[in-house]
C-alpha cells in the first residue's frame, strides 16, 4: 500500500510556523538592539543572516543571481528587509509585539490584497471578492481591539 501526500498540503502549517517564528525574531532583533545600539544590531542581525545563507547556497549548489532574467527592482528587497528590521526594532519595544505584529499583520493583508487583485509582479491574478473585504474588515476590527481604538 502507497501513500500520496499532497505536496501543498503542509503549506499552511508552515505559514503558520512562519507567523510564530517572525514574533520570536521581532523580540530578538529589538531586544539585541536595545543591548547594542541600532545600526550595530542591524550589522550583526544581517552578518548573521548571510553567514547562513551562503553555506546555504553552495549546499543547494544555487546558482547565484541571474540579472538579465529578473527585474530589477525585485532586487530591492534586501533593502526593503533592513528597512523592515530597523523599523520592528523600534516600534516593538514601544507598542509591544503583539500589536506591532497586529497592525504589520494588517498591512501585509492590505498590501497582498492589492498584489492579488491586480496580479503585480508576474503573480497569478486572484480578483478581489466580498469574502475576501469581509475577512480584512474583521482583521481591521481585530487588530483595533489590540491597538486599543
């Protein structure tokens, strides 16, 4: 008897996974530069990072960036993360993580339902249906509760 597991079907374990372990870093990250200083803890958060990926890459045998076939502003991204970092690493010590990762949480909702809707950045175009306004005005509602509004 052989058993056919969906590839797919551990995805949404997996985001989830995702969810918890970016709270534990957002706590890290604003904790190290609380000890150090920001732009410190911006250098060694991102040494750190590239200190596994390039091991990383030459394990999966990666082969590397490939200009001509990418756009260039997907090439951004590195700087839209540390910007992210520097931003998490201040308002979480302020807000708390919880809201901090609420009112992220709420504009990545925000901004992936404007990705979807028009298919931005060669992704598959998801039109934007009533189910999916409802859901992010109870997201909204949710995340003003925590805020305190």
């Amino acid at each position: 008897m052989s058993v056919s597991l969906d590839p797919e079907a551990p995805m949404p374990i997996l985001a989830n996974a995702v969810g918890a372990a970016i709270c534990l870093m957002l706590v890290a990250n604003a904790t190290l530069q609380q000890a150090l200083d920001p732009v410190t803890a911006l250098v060694v958060i991102h040494a750190l990072g590239l200190g596994l990926v390039i091991p990383l890459a030459a394990l999966v045998q990666s082969p590397g960036p490939q200009p001509g076939r990418i756009s260039w502003p997907l090439f951004t991204s590195g700087l839209v993360g540390v910007a992210l970092v520097w931003i998490n690493n201040r308002t979480v010590p302020v807000l708390g993580v919880g809201v901090a990762l609420g009112l992220g949480v709420l504009g990545q909702i925000v901004a992936s339902a404007v990705v979807d809707h028009f298919g931005l950045f060669g992704l598959e175009q998801r039109r934007f249906r009533l189910t999916k306004g409802l859901g992010l005005a109870v997201a909204s509602v949710g995340v003003l509760l925590m805020v305190g509004v």
